[in-house]
C-alpha cells in the first residue's frame, strides 16, 4: 500500500503551492486536487512536475474540482454538455500521464438529479473507457450526497459493469452515510483500488489519523485480506486538524500500523 497526502486537504492553498508544503513536509506520496481547470492544465502541471522530480514525490491520483458539475454535464441526457465534459476531463487525463498519476476520482450523480441507474451505468463505462485510452482509471467515490452513497448502488455497479468497477473508498464519506466502511470492503472487495482516510470520534466524522478512535488495524486488516493494495490518501478539511504537520503525522501513524501488521507499504 502506498501512504500519502491530497493537497485537498490545504485547501484553499493554490495546488501548486499546497503540493510544495507537503514536499517540505517530507510526504512523498500526493494526490492532487485539482481546484480550478488552470490547476490541471500547463503551466501549472509543469510546474508541479518539477516539484515532484526534485523531491522525488509520487502523484497517485487526480480529483477534480468539477464533480458538481458532473450530474447536469456527464450523467445529463444532453449530447453537447456531455461532450464538453469528455472533452475536459480527457485533458485531465493527458495531465494525468505527465503526473504520472493512474486513478482518476469521480464523485458521479447527486442524489436529487434524474439520472437512471441504467444511464448512469453506460455514461461511467463510457468515461471509464475513455480513461483507459490514456491508462488512466476511472473509480467511484462513495460520496453520501451523491447515488454512490449507497452500497447497495456501488454492488450495482460492479455486477452490471465488472469490467469497468473500480472504486475509492472515502471514510468520512461513509460515515455520513450512516454506512461502517467496513461494509464497503467486504462488499466490493479488491474492486477498490485508492482510499481517503480521516479518523473520527463520537463527535466529529473527519479528523486526522490517529487523533479519534477510528479502528484502524480492523480496516488495514480487512484492505489486506481483500488483495486491496492501492494508495491511503490523507484527505480533510482544514478545520478538522491544525499545524500542516499533523499530515505528515497522519501519514506516519498509518505507516507505523501497516508496520505493526506486517502490511507492505511505502510512503
């Protein structure tokens, strides 16, 4: 398993300037989260891969700012706007590969738009395969807003698309849906590739790691048994945690436990 950090978490540092705190942290696995279209275009890219180059930094994984638009643009019933969204996020995609960056997060639909489960499912494959022209990955967030909030709907998806499945699991998220991540391993199995990790307490859903009672040795136990060995992306918000450094320590405590349990990792 690969440990790292998403410059989400520094919002709202610019990208560029968020991937520089977390290389003088030491962290050496990133997710970007891209915030603006600029930040996935040059000259930002660019200038982000020197960065990488020089602290000998791996970029994992590619979020876009643009998941609220996904539902009226990528799962409408009209042709221009989902034509505009392939159109954008296949530029993410040729980003992605100067990165060198292989998951691509989607959140998908929202739970009030009119998209069918049927129509959902081709447009994800048809992003899916887009992805993989440029041997990117598409996966699916859960997200508790949206319809993958549901297991029930993420076990729809891997039995009518297996091919095209793929999944990230975001902790908080499922706690917001009222969900145990837990639930979502054994259910979807080593169909997920990337993780956003945050800890929680009895009164606070998103902390850092190691600073709730999240059970952390029962969800690295259950990833490993499951064949799961894709990347653990730090991801908060800035008001649940405080100096940048409790990112790095985040990364750290997970490292320390993968240790502990004789998981294979890297930071």
């Amino acid at each position: 398993m690969k440990i790292g950090v998403s410059t989400a978490s520094l919002y709202p540092c610019h990208v560029e300037d968020a991937f520089k705190i977390l290389c003088d942290l030491g962290v050496k696995t990133v997710e970007i989260f891209a915030n603006s279209t600029s930040e996935g275009q040059e000259p930002i890219v660019s200038e982000i891969c020197s960065m990488r180059d020089l602290n000998n930094v791996r970029i994992t994984s590619f979020h876009p700012f643009s998941s609220p638009m996904e539902s009226v643009f990528l799962f409408s019933d009209y042709d221009r706007r989902i034509d505009e969204m392939m159109s954008l996020y296949r530029g993410f995609f040729g980003s992605m590969n100067k990165f060198g960056a292989k998951v691509f997060v989607l959140h998908g639909a929202i739970l009030s738009s009119k998209c069918t489960p049927q129509h959902y499912m081709k447009q994800f494959a048809m992003l899916s395969e887009a992805g993989r022209e440029y041997g990117i990955t598409v996966a699916q967030e859960n997200v508790s807003y949206c319809m993958s909030g549901s297991i029930d709907f993420l076990k729809q998806m891997k039995r009518e698309i297996p091919e095209n499945a793929r999944f990230v699991l975001d902790l908080k998220q499922a706690r917001r849906s009222g969900e145990n991540p837990l639930d979502y391993i054994k259910a979807l199995g080593d169909s997920i590739i990337h993780c956003h990790i945050s800890d929680a307490d009895e009164n606070r859903d998103c902390l850092a790691a190691g600073a709730g009672k999240f059970d952390f040795e029962s969800l690295l136990k259950a990833l490993s048994d499951k064949g799961c060995d894709g990347a653990l992306i730090v991801e908060l918000y800035r008001r649940n945690y405080g100096d940048f450094s409790e990112l790095k320590h985040s990364a750290d405590f997970l490292a320390e436990l993968c240790e502990k349990l004789s998981i294979k990792y890297s930071l």
